[in-house]
C-alpha cells in the first residue's frame, strides 16, 4: 500500500489545527514546530488544502489558516485527496483496465489488493476530522486516552 508522509503530515496537520485554532487562525511555523514537519513542505501542503477547499488562509498580523468548515464535517479522505494523495494498493493504476503484468494483464491477487484500496478509502470516509481530534478513534495500544474509559485488560485481576 501507499500512503506517502505527504497524506499522513496533511492529516497530522489538520487535526493541529482544529484543536488550536478556536476561531482564530494558526500560523504554519507552529503547526510545524508542535507537529515536528518542515515549514517550506506544510506550505506546499497548505496550498493544496486551500485549493480543495478545506482550509482558508487570512493574511496580515494574526494571520494564518483556519478550517474552511467545522470538523465534523471534514473526513480524513478528503484531506488525503486534497493533497494528491491516491490511496493505491495495487502497482497498476487506480482504475485502469490495464494490469501491472508486461503484457497488460493483471496479477492473480489483483483483486484483492484492489478490494483492500476500496475498503480502506471507504474506512477514511467514515472517520471525520472531528472524530480524530476528540480521541473517537478506538486504537490497538491499549494505552488509556482521555475522553476513552479506563478497562481493565481482559484475563488480568487487578491487585488488592
């Protein structure tokens, strides 16, 4: 599969801004800063994300960026999208009758790889912006989040 930093660092991205604007806009230095991702590549990320719409730029003093609209209504694949990001499973181009084989034909797992890109783009479409920077997202670390309950792991008695 294939999903560059520049999908990932255009999602981390967003989520830094939305917990930290409250209504005010955010300048790219700190996303940067807090998020640890170059200044001169969240510039070009930005412009991509301005261009598809996701996010508006205010310039002057105080300036910087700010969602286009409420995270809640942002998913993860549009941001993905937005930054030229193809989620891309198979070596063969996204929906090309072409296969990735030298006489055109598809590999024998073709398919699959191809249902796996479906699945995960569709997953993308499900989680939106907001559900990321609220902690809705339920993870496979076991480490307790806020705003997640506390369980206790299953087989494991707490001592008394």
């Amino acid at each position: 599969m294939k999903l560059s930093t520049k999908g990932r660092y255009a999602v981390m991205a967003m989520v830094d801004l939305s917990c930290h604007s409250k209504g005010s806009p955010v300048a790219l230095a700190d996303i940067a800063e807090r998020q640890e991702i170059s200044l001169s590549y969240l510039e070009q990320l930005f412009g991509k994300l301005r261009k598809g719409g996701l996010v508006k730029s205010v310039r002057g003093p105080g300036g910087g960026y700010l969602l286009s609209r409420p995270a809640g209504q942002m998913r993860i694949s549009d941001i993905i999208m937005a930054v030229d990001e193809p989620i891309q499973t198979t070596r063969c181009s996204p929906g090309s009758p072409a296969g990735c084989h030298h006489n055109k034909g598809r590999c024998l797992t073709h398919d699959l790889w191809e249902e796996l890109g479906n699945q995960i783009y569709l997953y993308l479409s499900s989680v939106s912006l907001a559900d990321v920077v609220d902690r809705r997202i339920l993870g496979s670390s076991g480490v307790f989040r806020p705003g997640f309950p506390a369980e206790e792991p299953t087989g494991i008695v707490a001592a008394q």
